[in-house]
C-alpha cells in the first residue's frame, strides 16, 4: 500500500515534500506497454464442447495443450485403434500433464522476475523523489528520510516475500512432475511393445 501523502497544504510554508509511489503503478505511465507473455490465454470460447469427435476441427492443433483446451473450450478424440485406445489416451493426457507443468512452472518463473523488475523500478524512484527533493530544497529534513528509509524498508520485505511466494508455488507444481512423467513413461513402454517398433513412429 501507499505510505502516508507527504504534500503541502495550501499557503503553508512547509516546504516541498515528495509523494512516493505504490509498488508497479509508475512504470505504467513511464514504460511501454508490455505485450501479453507467450502462451497466455487472450481468448477464451464462451461455451466447450466435448463430445465425441473423431476428426478434431480444421483449427485444432495435433497436439493440443491444456491452454488450448481452456482457450478453444473443445477436445477432440483421437485416432486410435480401440485395442490401443486406453493406452495412447494415456499416453497423450500424461503428456498434456507434464506439459502443463512445465508450463506453469516457467510462467511463475516470469511472473517473479515481472515483480522484482518493478520492485527495483520503485526503489529508484523513491531514491529519485528523494535527490530531486534535496537538489531543490537542500538537505531533506528527518521526516522525509524516515518516509524514504521505510518505503524502501517495505520493498526489500516484499521481495523477500516474493522469493518465499517463488519457492512454495515451485516447489508445489514440482512435486506433480515426477508422476506425470512416469505415466508418460510407462504409456510410451506399452505402446512400443504392442506396436514392436522400437519407439518410431510412436
């Protein structure tokens, strides 16, 4: 939150005091404006359907993700013998598992290198309002350093806050890693002995 409004009153003679800004709220006037992070969802269908299509839709990927999923609101079944059926289905929604993971993993990854950037960003502007101040007005009196000292106080916090935040939703999303893999795994062995290929094609 925003620390205390240090501003003059009209027709005071107080002198001037700096207004210090909420973490993330200046870089939106003074930096452009950020595109949207790769693998974002920007569309999301107003309905799903999940019925039993064979022969996905001209715009359906082959290998669809979970954000395709939830984006285009539509899954379709996929090609397979029924003999096979259980195993290659398996396989694919082990894969869509594993895939969201990662996914999600390195989206928070970014999202926390997002919020140190302009956590720094607003250490430097409060340092700023601090020297702009004492280039126009001298020496900055104890109330101005100690408005300074602790905005600056409560952004180091909040990125200890933010390293914690990192390691609990990583360390969450690692755990479900290992056993997805392993259904992959255990999907792709099955469908090379039943097929006898030694894995191409598979």
């Amino acid at each position: 939150m925003i620390p205390n409004q240090l501003i003059n009153t009209p027709g005071t003679q107080t002198g001037y005091m700096p207004y210090f800004y909420s973490s993330g709220l200046f870089h939106l006037y003074n930096q452009p404006r950020q595109n949207t992070p790769a693998g974002a969802v920007t569309t999301v269908s107003t309905g799903y359907d999940f019925t039993s299509n064979i022969v996905p839709k001209k715009t359906w990927p082959k290998d669809p993700t979970v954000e395709d999923i939830i984006s285009k609101g539509y899954l379709a079944i996929p090609k397979s013998e029924p003999e096979t059926a259980i195993i290659s289905d398996k396989k694919h929604t082990s894969w869509l598992g594993l895939d969201d993971v990662i996914h999600q993993i390195r989206h928070r990854v970014e999202l926390y290198q997002r919020g140190t950037y302009e956590i720094e960003q607003a250490k430097c502007e409060a340092m700023n309002n601090l020297y702009e101040h004492e280039a126009y007005f001298g020496p900055a009196d104890s109330r101005v350093r100690y408005a300074v000292n602790k905005r600056v106080n409560d952004l180091y916090s909040e990125q200890r806050e933010q390293r914690v935040n990192l390691w609990r939703d990583i360390s969450k999303l690692r755990q479900l890693l290992p056993e997805h893999a392993r259904n992959y795994l255990s999907s792709y062995r099955k469908m090379v002995i039943l097929y006898d290929t030694g894995g191409d094609g598979i």
